[in-house]
C-alpha cells in the first residue's frame, strides 16, 4: 500500500496521467485507457470474512474467483452474480466498473452490497468510507458512489461487501415465443411474487429461472409454465460470461437499458436480459439514431464494445448531472491524474 501511495504522490507531483490496472480483463470497457499502468494486481488477499455476518472485505487486487471460491466454501455468494470475462478478473475492477449478472434486477446491483471501501485519492491521500455493517454513519455514500466511476475518482484499496447465502433450490423452464410474448410474460410475471433470478429471451426462446426455497419454486413452475432445462448452470454462466454465439461478433454490441415493456426501438439482432429491461443489441445503426431512440423510450444506450470507438461510450449527460460528475472529480482528484477521459470525455 505503501508503495502504491508513493507511486501516487509521484504522479501527482509530475502532472502524470495514471491507468489503474489491475487483472487487464476490463480494458474494453470505457474510452481507451491511457497513462502511466498503476497495477494493483499484488494488492491482494481476504482480509476479513464473517460467514455468520454475510460480510466479506478484500483488497483490490484479490482474484474475484477467489472471493468466490471461498464464498462457495461456506455456501455464500455473491448476489449480483458479476461477469469476469477472463480468469484474471479483480475484485477492484468489477466494484469499478459496477458490473452485475443475470441474478442483478432479482437482488440489486454490485453498488447495492458495497458496505465501504478504503480509497487512495488524488491528492495522495488515504481514505475510509463506510463500515462492515448494512447502517454506518449519516452522509453521503461515498462508498457506493465508487461502484461504476472506472477508477477516475480514486484508487479502491480494499472493499467490503454484503454476500447472501446460495438458494435452496434452483431450476429453469423454457418456453418457445416470440419476442413480443416473451415481453409481455417478462413484464406480467414481474409484477408479481414468483422467486424469479435470472431471465432471458434468446434465439426465439424464454429462459426462467428460479430461485429459492423448495416449496415456492415448485409453485412457481407451475404458474409460469415451460420445459425443464439441463445443464442450466451452464447457460447462465455463458451468457454472464458473453460466451453465447450472441455474442460472437465483430458487430458493434450495445447494452440498452428500458422498460421491460417497450418493443425494439432499432433494427438490429437482439438478447434480452433483466426481465426486457437489459437489451443486448448488435447493430451497425449510427450511434446518434441509437442514442436518440432509447431517449425517448425514456431509456439510455451505452456502447459496450466496439473494434473503433470514436465517440462517447457512455449516454451523454444533461448538463446538470455533468457538472457535478465535474465537480466530484475535481474534489477527489483535483489533479485530474486518474484513468483521464476514460468514463467521459470531458472527466
């Protein structure tokens, strides 16, 4: 840690951008890294973990199969069921980039089970925010306000997080539809109390899954209907993973984010997640239609990945929100040090 401060205070003393790295596996995601590679891939290991608290904290670095593996131990996890994308995927990097799975709509989002963090900023400074407990001090959140910042408000040294137990019982049902009448049980189904985890419509079929106790499962099944699916494990661990022939595409991927009743705003193939509300589009639309479309379905478009990468990747900002996007950055790293432009332009 010692060593990282003083990397730090280095960088902010020679006005040198930093990249904050740590297992490389999300350098997709985001405007194009620049800078001198700060690596926090050492910065590693469990430092306290309380099965009976459903409390985990870890350092940055710490492989996130890791944590995973030592959940799983204990039968916990980690409850918005977060993408690696490759093997070297950190704790650090997937809190910054406030990625979620398929279980995210069903238990809330990695920013949801941020309990603290301790942060070095950009003044070289290290700091503490939040506890191991789900009520801490009143204020502001500034914890949580790190989950999805890509890094450019700070270095996140160490993290701690609320896990729940693994359900009961799981199991996924099937159903031949169209994307119309997938939408529409999406959107029925989720106004009411089935112990539903995970969704998808995919290649003109509905995958349900569901989560819980036995008794309620079971119930369940009967109420939504549909085969029984084998080796479901499988397909939800490639399609959190973006192992699907979906996504096997040298096409530009966007993620939608709408509600779960709105019908396709754009052509292009699509994947539907999150109860409709996550859509997966590829599609060589111009960003601007794109853009303009999920707008006025009252939604945003972010586009995840793309071989040429010219504009925003995230959806532009009002002007209010922006400048206090600025005015955070500013406080944090007046220096304007960390991972520059890589969340937008203008940070």
């Amino acid at each position: 840690m010692t060593e990282l401060q003083q990397q730090v205070q280095t960088a902010i003393e020679t006005a040198t951008p930093l990249y904050i790295r740590g297992g490389n596996s999300k350098a997709f995601y985001g405007r194009k890294p620049t800078g001198t590679p700060l690596n926090l891939s050492a910065h590693r290991g469990i430092t306290n973990y309380e099965p009976t608290e459903l409390v985990i904290t870890a350092r940055a670095g710490t492989p996130l199969k890791e944590i995973e593996n030592t959940l799983s131990s204990e039968n916990q996890m980690l409850a918005f069921e977060p993408p690696a994308f490759a093997e070297t995927a950190t704790l650090g990097g997937t809190i910054a980039c406030n990625f979620s799975g398929p279980r995210r709509p069903y238990t809330g989002a990695a920013r949801d089970f941020v309990l603290g963090c301790q942060l070095l900023n950009g003044k070289g400074e290290i700091l503490h925010f939040g506890g191991e407990v789900m009520k801490n001090v009143a204020g502001y959140d500034v914890s949580r306000l790190m989950a999805g910042a890509l890094g450019t408000l700070g270095v996140l040294l160490e993290i701690s997080l609320k896990v729940l137990p693994k359900p009961e019982t799981e199991l996924t049902l099937i159903q031949a539809l169209s994307a119309e009448q997938a939408l529409k049980h999406l959107h029925e189904w989720g106004l009411k109390p089935l112990p539903i985890s995970a969704s998808c419509f995919y290649d003109n079929q509905l995958f349900i899954r569901l989560s819980g106790a036995s008794g309620a499962v079971a119930a369940a099944q009967k109420t939504i209907g549909g085969d029984t699916m084998n080796n479901a494990k499988d397909f939800w661990q490639q399609l959190k993973e973006h192992q699907l022939p979906f996504f096997n595409t040298a096409t530009p991927l966007w993620r939608l984010s709408l509600s779960s009743d709105t019908p396709p705003i754009t052509d292009g193939e699509c994947l539907y997640e999150w109860g409709g509300a996550q859509r997966w589009l590829k599609t060589d639309t111009e960003t601007a239609i794109i853009r303009e479309a999920a707008q006025n379905a009252a939604g945003h478009a972010t586009l995840f990945r793309a071989e040429h990468i010219t504009e925003e990747i995230f959806h532009p900002l009002p002007e209010g929100m922006m400048r206090i996007h600025q005015q955070l950055k500013q406080a944090f790293d007046p220096k304007r040090i960390f991972n520059p432009g890589r969340l937008y332009q203008a940070l």
